[in-house]
C-alpha cells in the first residue's frame, strides 16, 4: 500500500486564512479571553476611582477578515477601552502589573 500524497496549494492556505469560518472561531476564541479577563479584572475600591467596575465593563471584541501583517488573514482582537488599561495591564512605579489580558490569553486561547 503507497502512503498518501498531499500537494499544498499556497493560494487554497491563503483562500482559507480568509475564510469567515475561520473568522468565526478566531471570534469565538476572542469571546473567550474576553470571559476570562472580565472575570479575573480587578475592580478599584480607592476614593479616587470615579466609577468602580469601570475597567471590568470596558473589554470589547472585534473581528476582520483583513488582519495581520500583510492584511491578507482573519484575525480577531480582544481589547479594553478604559484610558489607563495599559497601567493596569503593564503597571506604573506605584501600581503593580495585573497582567489580565496576557493571563486571560494564556487561559482562555485554548477554550
């Protein structure tokens, strides 16, 4: 018995990068980290938070069939939209990194 021959097309793999199947599942994925990180977000408590759970609202997800380097791929993006995300995330020289999306990636890309 011959073993089976398979012959990649490099313009099917691009067809299929582009595919709004493969959106979906990269959308789906990106709804699981979203879970994820709202739930493991921490919510202000201090006097100087104006609204508490500010944070924890502020994931949002998106999707495009044009992502990527080359825009040539479906690509979905999870992200928070509250204007100091990037100090909860990364820290400050007083705030400690919380870390949430990369945690969330970690946990929730598999899911």
């Amino acid at each position: 018995m011959m073993p089976a021959k398979f012959k990649m097309s490099k313009k099917g793999v691009g067809q299929l990068l582009k595919a709004p199947m493969i959106e979906a599942e990269m959308l789906r994925r990106a709804e699981v980290i979203r879970a994820v990180a709202v739930s493991i977000a921490p919510v202000g408590t201090s006097a100087r938070d104006a609204t508490p759970g500010h944070y924890k609202a502020s994931f949002e997800v998106s999707s495009t069939l044009r992502g990527g380097r080359r825009r040539d791929r479906a690509t979905a993006t999870v992200r928070n939209t509250a204007y100091y995300a990037r100090w909860v995330e990364y820290g400050t020289e007083r705030v400690r990194a919380h870390h949430v999306l990369l945690r969330a990636a970690q946990a929730g890309g598999r899911g």
